[in-house]
C-alpha cells in the first residue's frame, strides 16, 4: 500500500500491469494515480490496465487529469484497456461524460452535451476546435443558470485564454481537455482543463532561463506580462483568470510538473510535490461564483485592461446594434419536444435580456417545422407571464413561425394567463 495521509483508492496489483481504482475518483485519486503510474512506467510495461470496476463516485477534478496522463502514455506507444464501473449510474456517467470515450476512442462513440447542466469532457487541438468548446461552454452556462453580463464577459474570456494557452505553449500531440459543470443551486461553475505537454517550466525557460522548479514557474506564470515569446501572446491568460475566479468569491488551481498552486481571495498555497508525484503536463481548476457582483474592468485590471471590456458572445453570436439581438430557434437545439429543451431555452433568453436590458429581441422559428405543447408552455408560456404582457410585447419579437407552431405559443401563453388568473 502506498504510504499517504489519504487512504489510497489507486493501487497497482502486484507482479501485473492491471491499476484499480475503488470508491472515487477525485483530485486525491489523481495523486494517487501520479505515484502508481512512476512505478508502471519503470517496469516498462507495453499496456496498461485500469481497472475500474469498483468506482461508486467520479469526478472532472480526478478522471480529466488521468486522462490527460493516460495521452502521455499513448506517446509512448502504450496500449491502453479498461473496464467500466460496475454501478450502473457510475457506469452511465463514464459514457455520458465522454470519459470511456476519451480513455478508449476504439470502443464508445463521442457523446454531446445535449439539455445538459454540464460540457461532457471535450479534446481541442485547432482553433476551430477550440472556439467550438468556447462557445458550447458559454451556452451551457447561459441556458442553466442566471448571469449578469459582466459575469458572462469573465466566464468567456477565463475560458477562452487558457484553452488558448494550451494551443499556443504546450506543444501537445493531443491538444487540450475540458469539461466544465454547473451548479445552479449554489451559483457557481466549475471547469478543468489539462493538456499532456511540455509544462509551464519547460514553456517559460525560453523567456526566463533562470527558472529551476516548478513552483517558480507557476509563480512567475500567474504574474500579468509573463510569456514565453510575446509573438503568442501578452502572457495575461492565467492572470486574468485567477483574477476573475478570485474576484467573484472563487478559486484558481494549477498543477504542471511537480508543481502545485492554489488561489483564493485571500488565501493561497503552494506544494512542490515528490519526483514520483510528477504531473507531465499543466492542469487548471477553476471556480467561479456567479451571483458575486464584479465588472469585467475591475477583474482585468492589470495594464491595458482596466478601461476595456472584451467583445463577448452575446455580440459576435446575437448581435447588439439599433435593430437588437436576434436567437435563431434553430440553432438552439436539436430537439423540441420536451420540457427540459424549453426551460434552458427561457434561461437562455432571459441572460440575453438582461445582458442588453433596452435591446429588443427577435426569436426567428425559421426552419422548425414542429414543436411540442410542453416545449412551447415551458418557453414561451411562462417567459410571459414572468415577464408582463407589456414587458413581453415591447421586448419580445417573434418571426418566421409556421402557423401550427403560432397556434401551439398563443395556446401556451393563452393556458398560463388563465391559470394566473385563476389563482389571482
């Protein structure tokens, strides 16, 4: 048994390549997995087995990072074989999260974030991959939980620096992973993103040659300016989305190398970790509370940002001139038929609202052809009456509908004004 203040939920069967994982997989089952894995990768092994079998919790804290070490040794040409949970929730999980998928492409299908409180487990490697999870990220979070503007502006940019880190300085064979979750009820959002690269001590050496462990260079990473060659960069990504956590109330968390960081407000801490504790690679952690109120300016305060608020997603994608913001139904989902779809969708339409609280919005139902009375009820029908009907009427356009799906939204609001009614 390894020796650990944590009881060990990692452990190698002896005399094999076979690693079992038991109870849960978090940021300790992680650690863990570091130490297990040093030994593997000593005996030369030619696959490995994981061993997953008796896992009654997982997490994106633990199984992102493990997946990101299982890519390191996929470039070793190490044959990778798992089994999944015998529970069957955990099991569900694994494939819906993406994980089976990412720990063995060969074997489960990718899955999609489909009326979901979280962005399944996604890899990046161009930047077109890399705007696709932005912008999956952003919509979750929007069509889940309220947000000001501010927060949705600090959520885009946080994301959006540090998965372009991961493009610009890692030099991954696989790219980057992310998966982010929401928690409505305690209004906050939290994502993980890894890549199995150089680290950020290797990466800062070219700008800074007299850096010698890793700590320094988490140091010196989260310090606004530092980059390795300003031709990628002004070095403000982590800076800024520190800044951004610890601003709203959060926490901002780095692991590369032996190297580990944590942030808060007010409170930091810093681990050099043991040789066989080594992270090849960088992961971030970040928390961000939504319901804290900040600017955008306040939080990117460091030189060049102090006056300036980013071009966020709700101008590049709904647009915010004279003629207002426009939603395309379309585009919003692949489905229409249930309750859940029409209740991100009201989320979603409420952030909008309120991100321009003067701008009109058009809904354009071009190219939907059917959509079902509780979807219609749970988006429409009750935005009215949340709303007002003058509120509704001076705010909300609706164009391109067929004339069922008109019939089927007049019934929706029609049903939810008697029923207030009638309670009034």
């Amino acid at each position: 048994m390894l020796a650990s203040q944590y009881a060990p939920v990692v452990k190698r069967k002896r005399n094999s390549n076979k690693v079992i994982f038991s109870k849960k997989v978090d940021a300790y089952a992680h650690l863990h997995f570091m130490r297990v894995l040093d030994y593997f990768l000593k005996e030369e092994h030619e696959s490995i087995i994981l061993d997953f079998t008796r896992v009654k919790n997982a997490y994106p804290n633990g199984m992102i990072p493990i997946i990101t070490m299982l890519d390191s040794l996929r470039e070793k040409k190490i044959k990778i074989h798992f089994s999944l949970p015998t529970d069957r929730e955990v099991s569900r999980l694994f494939i819906y999260t993406n994980w089976a998928h990412l720990i063995s492409p060969d074997d489960f299908k990718e899955e999609i974030t489909l009326h979901n409180r979280h962005l399944v487990a996604k890899r990046f490697s161009t930047s077109d991959e890399q705007q696709q999870v932005v912008n999956e990220f952003m919509d979750v979070v929007m069509r889940n939980m309220d947000v000001s503007r501010d927060v949705i502006a600090g959520l885009e940019w946080s994301i959006n620096e540090i998965t372009d880190n991961v493009l610009n300085h890692s030099k991954s064979q696989y790219g980057g992973l992310v998966q982010v979750s929401t928690f409505p009820k305690n209004h906050s959002v939290s994502f993980a993103i890894a890549d199995s690269g150089i680290g950020i001590l290797n990466t800062l050496r070219e700008a800074i040659p007299t850096l010698h462990t890793d700590i320094e260079a988490l140091g010196e990473a989260i310090k606004a300016g530092v980059t390795r060659n300003n031709d990628f960069g002004q070095g403000n990504g982590l800076a800024g989305a520190l800044r951004v956590a610890t601003i709203s109330g959060g926490s901002f968390a780095i692991t590369s190398g032996k190297g580990f960081m944590k942030v808060y407000e007010n409170d930091s801490k810093r681990i050099k970790r043991k040789e066989y504790e080594k992270f090849c690679g960088t992961l971030v952690n970040v928390d961000i509370n939504t319901n804290v109120p900040f600017t955008i300016g306040e939080a990117l305060g460091f030189e060049g940002y102090s006056d300036t608020t980013p071009v966020d997603i709700i101008e590049i994608n709904y647009g915010n001139d004279s003629d207002g913001m426009t939603l395309n139904v379309k585009d919003e989902s692949t489905g229409f038929g249930n309750r859940p779809a029409g209740r991100q969708l009201r989320q979603k339409t409420k952030n909008l609202l309120g991100a321009n609280p003067t701008t009109p919005l058009t809904i354009n139902w071009g190219g939907i052809p059917l959509i079902s009375s509780s979807f219609a009820d749970e988006f429409l029908g009750k935005l009215f009456v949340e709303m007002g009907a003058m509120s509704f009427g001076a705010r909300i356009k609706n164009i391109g509908m067929e004339a069922l799906i008109r019939s089927l939204l007049d019934k929706a609001i029609s049903q939810r004004l008697t029923q207030a009614n009638d309670e009034f």
